[in-house]
C-alpha cells in the first residue's frame, strides 16, 4: 500500500518574536498597549516565502512535566503573569524562555466561558489585569492579555482556557459555578458584596461566593490576638471585629478563636496583608512565640544572656550603680533609674540589663506587623 503524505504542520512562533517580528499585523493603542492580529503559526507558504529564518532563529520545542508542582521556576511562562502551572509548555531556544501552551497558541480573538457576552482580543499590555487570578504585569509590556474593552474585562491566555465550574470540597460540598451575569449577590463567606469580584455559585444550594474567597485558610495567626483563629460560619452571639471594631454578622463566614476566648474578626479583616502572615496553619504544629526566653538560667540569680559572653548576675538594687558613669542598659539605652538589673559577674566588665529587657522573649508577635519580630543583638 502506497503511503499517504500529509501536508507538514503549521510552524508555531515564539510569542516573543511574534510581537517584535509581527509589527504589521499590529494595532497600537494611546496607552501603549498593542492588540495583536496575527495568528500564532505560520503555514508552510508563509515560512517559505515570507520567513524562511524563523526555524533557525527562534524553534519551539514541546516540555512535558508529570509533576508540575516540583518543577520550581522551570514552570513559570514568560508572556504571563499567571501563576497556575500547566501540564504543558513550548521552550524557545534562541529566548532561553519558556512558555504555557496556551500563550504560544493563543488567537488573536476568542469567545471565552468566562466571558460569554463579547469577543476577547489578544493585547499586550501590563497594565491589564486578569479578572480571574488577579494577576497583572505590571510594568512590563509583553504581557499577553485577553480583554474586552466594553466590559474592562480582562483574562490571561491560561484562565481564558479554564473550565467554567471549581471543586473544591473543602469549602463547599458541591461543584461552584461561574455566574458570568453583573449582579449584586452578597458572599457567603466574606459577607461583603464587591462587583468587581467574579463570583461562583452553587446550582443545588444557592450558595454564593466570590473567586478569590473561594481559598481562604481555614486556621490563621493574626497580629492582632495572641492565639490562633479558624474559619466559622456560627457566632454563639453578635460580637464586634477585633480589627475593624465593626459588628460582625453571623450569618456570613468570619474568623473566632479556637481557645476560650471571646475574639472574632471579619473575613475580610483577618486575612489583610497588614494583618495577616499568608500561612495556612491547618494541621501545622502551634508555636508559642511568647516562651522563647534570650537567656538560660545558670543557678539561683545567674543567667547566661544571648547577647552577652559572660555570666549575670540578678540585683534587687542598683543604689550603688544609679548615677555612676551614667551608665545605661545595653538593650535599650534607657539610664538605670531604680528598679532590678542583671550585671556582668566580671569585675572589669561594666555590661548591664534591666530586668524587664533581659527577660524579653527571642521571637515577638506584635498587633503593628503580620509576621513574628525577631531579637536582634547588636555587637
């Protein structure tokens, strides 16, 4: 039997040379952004005729990764922002880059699930954000964006792709649909209502929530309370917000203290950047930063001090060493006014502490920052 000879495939560009190489089939905006018009391939004709350097000069070649989540940067695309790792990507050779398949084969106009109303045109442009992850490019100008420019509606090629409907049992039991229509639903787990959010609805129960609550934590830490919070949707009574000091309504999802105490705090609230370290700590062990004392204890009086050489001594009294020299704490520069110290059990060696600055703990968590204060010891 003969064999049949198929025409070769379409030769697929390299998004970047596609934008710098491609200028004619460009139309660029005021802003700066430039919509794309070409197509991502080249036909045969077309690379024999018209760029006959474009296998040498920029290949493309397929990257297939089993498991993504341990390819570490190898994973990251280079016309996009998007964060979500792929199971399939193209590297250019001649770039040293690679990139999400979707990027490398992205129309220059799409009908998007997420989208359903209008078109979407391919732009490149860091100024537009993706309205699904949230993502934008910031300064940079080869960002590859989808947007529609009546709705200010924007997606990235990879969230442009994904499916219109979320699982994820830990939330919510049943399958969360995207609600692609402009309306005033308020979430259930922030309790805010924020058209600017994409929202996620379930057909079966009605349950309404935005995108980006979809996967908040469910045990967090706060700079605000000394004790670890987890996610409710039951108050035994109306309380105030720790943060905010607003009422807190027990009918939307909050955050409340997992220990005796009466603490609650808005969804919202606990989870600000200000507020809010960005760890999970559900099934995490609990440390107690507060216990984490700067010296050990040597004998009765005597403590062996992180920030000193030398064994100290505990004094009741500091009458003969009040005015002397002027001298100082070393901790925190304050004169020793009265009070109990620890001093250097070396005759010739003149180091002193405040009681109060000796015994403060090596880790610190303070209500002015999310993440936990470390002791410096300056030498």
């Amino acid at each position: 039997m003969d064999s049949v000879e198929h025409p070769p495939l379409p030769h697929l560009l390299c998004p970047i040379f596609r934008y710098f190489s491609l200028s004619l089939n460009m139309s660029v905006k005021d802003d700066g952004s430039v919509i794309i018009k070409s197509p991502f391939y080249i036909s045969n004709t077309e690379r024999k005729n018209f760029l006959p350097y474009v296998n040498v000069d920029h290949p493309l070649y397929p990257l297939y990764w089993c498991n993504n989540k341990e390819s570490g940067n190898e994973s990251s695309c280079g016309v996009c922002k998007s964060k979500t790792v792929g199971t399939t990507y193209y590297f250019c050779c001649k770039c040293k880059v690679s990139f999400h398949k979707e990027c490398v084969e992205s129309p220059p106009l799409i009908k998007s699930v997420h989208h359903p109303k209008h078109h979407l045109k391919l732009f490149t442009s860091g100024n537009i954000s993706c309205s699904y992850c949230d993502e934008s490019g910031g300064d940079s100008r080869l960002v590859l964006n989808y947007y529609c420019s009546i709705c200010k509606f924007g997606l990235d090629p990879v969230c442009a792709e994904s499916p219109s409907f979320l699982r994820y049992h830990k939330r919510h039991e049943h399958i969360l649909h995207h609600f692609t229509r402009k309306a005033d639903l308020i979430c259930d787990v922030c309790g805010i209502l924020d058209r600017k959010s994409l929202i996620f609805v379930c057909l079966q129960c009605e349950y309404i929530v935005h995108k980006n609550c979809i996967y908040l934590p469910f045990v967090i830490r706060i700079s605000r309370h000394n004790h670890r919070l987890s996610f409710t949707y039951s108050l035994p009574k109306i309380l105030s917000c720790g943060v905010c000091r607003q009422e807190v309504d027990n009918n939307y999802g909050n955050y409340s203290c997992m220990k005796d105490c009466t603490y609650v705090v808005h969804s919202k609230c606990a989870t600000r950047r200000d507020v809010w370290d960005g760890k999970e700590l559900e099934e995490e062990p609990e440390e107690e930063y507060e216990n984490l004392n700067s010296f050990e204890v040597i004998g009765s009086g005597l403590i062996k001090h992180s920030s000193h050489s030398h064994h100290m001594k505990y004094e009741e009294k500091t009458a003969d060493i009040m005015y002397h020299d002027k001298r100082q704490c070393e901790a925190c520069g304050l004169p020793l006014y009265g009070g109990c110290v620890y001093k250097c059990m070396k005759s010739k060696c003149d180091f002193v502490l405040h009681e109060a600055c000796a015994n403060l703990p090596r880790v610190k968590q303070h209500m002015a920052h999310p993440f936990p204060l470390s002791l410096q010891i300056c030498v």
